[in-house]
C-alpha cells in the first residue's frame, strides 16, 4: 500500500472585493468532498495570495482545515518578456497592499502573469469568485483556465454553491 497521498491540486481565483465568507467556505468544502468523490485523498489549494477578500477567505479556510496551501503572489517589480517597451508602469499609491514590492511603480501585467503561472501547473479543477460587475484579474484567471480546458465553477454571493 503506498503511503503517498494524492491530492487534487484546486486553483482558487477570487476578487479582492468578494467578502463572503460563507459561500467561500461552502464553495471550498464541496470541492473537497467531490474531490475524495472522485478517488483523490484530498486537495491542495493554490491561489493568488491577495491580501484581501477572497483569496484570504479561501487561505483561512484551507489552514483551518489543515490543506495545503500553494501561494503565488505576483512579482509586482518585474516586468515579463511582452511587456510594451513604451513606459507601461503605475505609481504605487500610498499605502497600497494589493501591489506589493519595493519599487516605487508597479507592472501591471504581473497579475496577468501570475495567473497564467497557476493555470500552467494544471490544477484538476478551478473555483472562482469573481467579482459582480466590473472587470478583474479574477475574470483573466477563469478565462485562461477555461481555455485550458480545467473545469471552472463560478460561486455567487450570497448564493449556496
């Protein structure tokens, strides 16, 4: 009998404007549950460490229930190869967290980037919480991972998964 656990890896894509704390939860658990459904002894949890609003539910939640957890910040500082040679950066604001870094401007495609980085490692499934108007950075995750062919559920306020 092999004592290797096989987890199911779960990229979580939420808004930094998503607040609800029970539809993420219920969302998480019943990917859990169809999971173990489906043969694997668990999950990982991979998402893009936003210090605010989902992702920071979806990590409370995976430590709570002792997951593992795969955080992939975006490399705010750092521009990527197709970057636009023309001036593209931000100015930071004051006090801005959701940007981190040590640079006073930031790259705006680092999110984009990310995102991509998580849909590459080939997560078995993707849930989302996008937010309710607007574009985000979370609708760019569910886009790459649709046409990535990974299955993705989408969790509404206020609404049971």
């Amino acid at each position: 009998m092999s004592s290797v656990l096989e987890l199911a890896l779960v990229l979580f894509t939420g808004s930094r404007h998503f607040h609800d704390q029970n539809t993420v939860e219920a969302g998480l658990m019943d990917t859990w549950h169809d999971a173990t459904q489906l043969g694997y002894d668990g999950i990982e949890l991979m998402h893009g460490a936003c210090p605010d609003g989902a992702d920071r539910l979806a990590d409370r939640w995976a430590i709570a229930h002792g997951i593992p957890v795969r955080r992939l910040a975006a490399d705010w500082d750092r521009c990527g190869p197709n970057c636009p040679p023309r001036p593209h950066r931000r100015p930071r604001r004051p006090g801005d967290r959701l940007h981190p870094g040590i640079l006073p401007d930031y790259c705006p495609g680092a999110g984009p980037r990310r995102n991509a980085a998580m849909v590459a490692l080939r997560p078995v499934y993707c849930l989302a919480a996008p937010p309710t108007i607007g574009r985000s950075g979370t609708r760019n995750c569910m886009r790459l991972a649709a046409a990535a062919r990974i299955p993705v559920h989408t969790l509404t306020l206020g609404a049971p998964p």
